[in-house]
C-alpha cells in the first residue's frame, strides 16, 4: 500500500509491504538505486546506512511489545531519504508513524514548522516520535516491575520467578533490538552531514541523544530487574531454608523415639519395665521425657 504526503516541496511517501509495481514506480519516480530497490521488498535482518548520489538508505528495527499488530516484537522500517523526498518502507502496521501522519498533516496545513526546508528535517520529526514511542512500550516494562515487587513482598516468590524471566525476556530482546542503533546512527551523523550539510549536524545529535536516553531507561529497568531477582532469590530461600530446618528438627526429634520404641519393641527374653504394671505409660513417660529435653536443647540453642 502506498501512501503520498507534501508540505510545500518536501513528499513523505510511506509503503506497507510494497508489491513490485510500486517499488518500481518509486524506483522510477526518485531515481532510486536498483539494490536499494530490491531490498524494500522483504525484510532485512540487520540495520544498516548507505550513502548514494541523490539519498541515503537506512534500515532501522523498532522493538514493540504493545503496539505490534503481526506479533513480530521487531518492527522494521526502511529510510529513503533524499533531499526533497523521504520513502519509508514498513512491513507492519506501526503506531508512532500513523501518529506522525497526523501531525505532517497539521503542519502542512498550518506551515508552523521547518519541515519544508528539506526531507531530513521530516526525518528527524519522524525519528524523534518513534524513540518517544519506545519510551511508552519500555513503560511496559516499568509497570510490570511495579506489580512485580508489590508481588514478592506480599509472599507471591515462586510465581514472581516466573515473570521475572519474562520480563528479563522482555528486556534481553528490547537491549538486543536497539544494540545495533547506535552503530547506525554514528554512520548517519558522517553521511547525514556530507549529505544535507554541517546546519543539520544538530538534529542529527538530537536523533542520537533520544537513542541514548531510551537506552538509559533500558538500563535503568534491567538495574531494577536485577535488584528484584536478588531480592526474590533471597526470599525463596530463606522460605526454603526454614522449611528444612522444621524437617530437620521434626527428624531429630522422633529419631529417638522410634528408637526408643524400636529398643522395648524387642523380641527378648528380658526387657526392663516390659510385662510391669503401667509398663505402657512408663515407656511413654519416657519418650516424653525425651521429647521435653530435646525442645529445651533447641530453646537454648535458639534453633526454635
């Protein structure tokens, strides 16, 4: 699908899983190099920045966890960005470009920005809404830690190990998704100013410095994430710890009474108290006698 927008002299044409009579016709249109062209087809597997005559291509991967729509949790889109004339190319419907639709819209109508002075301008505006748009999926994940350590500290441990490695999931794949980001864009800010000049190195830093602030929060949450884990283990075993140590009490207790049953359950010619009057209670006074001993042992010994 093919969709056309202009403000003033700079076009945005957006592509949803293009077929090749629209590839070619953009290829035709804007002079786009026939490699380039070939590879808006299907998706690529890693980012990259190349530099031609009349554009420069970029291939970016955007993490969703919220806003994807084909289940992918990375959505790609392609940069065709030319001087009068920006071509992005996705194969997924993505939230924060249909948003930035709306403002191209509104600024073509109201002319109140600076996006008709040339197409990387528009690429920056569009750069800008997307990391914006991943600060509110990394939301998510804060969220998620919130409920998390309400969770653990309410005696929920061992189902908080479970989300805890889904959220840890979750992370891995977003930290994995934006590694690569800040590669790409080191390569934009030397080809994005050959292309458009040194007056655009400062939106070119600006686009680097959102990458670097959602990769703070990225770190931020995995910092949290990784206190939360400790704190969890801690408690599952201190449970764990206690409930071995109530086994092990149980064990050393009824160890000598089965032994003392074991001893007068003998089958001996003689066994001592066996056979007198009240044997029963005798035997069982001294378990009890036992038993008594022992807890007091414990009690001194502060193991209870």
């Amino acid at each position: 699908m093919l969709t056309k927008y202009t403000h003033k002299d700079v076009t945005w044409i957006d592509l949803e899983s293009p077929t090749k009579q629209e590839v070619h016709k953009i290829m035709e249109q804007y002079s786009i190099h026939p490699s380039v062209a070939e590879e808006l087809l299907m998706p690529s597997l890693k980012p990259k920045v190349e530099l031609y005559d009349n554009s420069m291509y970029m291939i970016l991967h955007f993490p969703a966890f919220r806003h994807t729509h084909n289940h992918q949790q990375n959505q790609e889109i392609d940069f065709i960005i030319g001087k009068d004339f920006l071509i992005t190319t996705r194969y997924d419907t993505i939230d924060p470009l249909h948003k930035f639709s709306k403002v191209f819209e509104v600024n073509s109508i109201l002319d109140k920005s600076n996006m008709s002075t040339h197409a990387g301008f528009v690429f920056f505006f569009m750069l800008k809404k997307l990391y914006s748009a991943l600060e509110h999926e990394l939301e998510y994940i804060n969220d998620a830690l919130e409920v998390i350590e309400e969770d653990i500290f309410q005696g929920h441990e061992k189902e908080m190990v479970i989300s805890l490695s889904i959220i840890s999931r979750d992370l891995l794949n977003f930290r994995q998704a934006l590694a690569l980001h800040k590669e790409v864009l080191e390569s934009f800010e030397e080809a994005g100013t050959k292309f458009f000049g040194k007056d655009f190195i400062h939106q070119i830093r600006s686009i680097i410095g959102e990458y670097y602030r959602v990769n703070n929060i990225i770190h931020e949450h995995t910092d949290s994430l990784n206190e939360l884990r400790k704190t969890n283990d801690s408690l599952v075993s201190t449970k764990q710890n206690e409930v071995m140590k109530v086994l092990t009490i149980m064990a050393f207790i009824t160890f000598p009474l089965s032994l003392i049953a074991s001893i007068f359950g003998m089958n001996t010619h003689f066994l001592p108290i066996v056979g007198a009057s009240y044997d029963f209670w005798a035997i069982m006074s001294i378990m009890l006698v036992f038993t008594v001993s022992i807890f007091i042992v414990f009690k001194y010994k502060k193991w209870l």
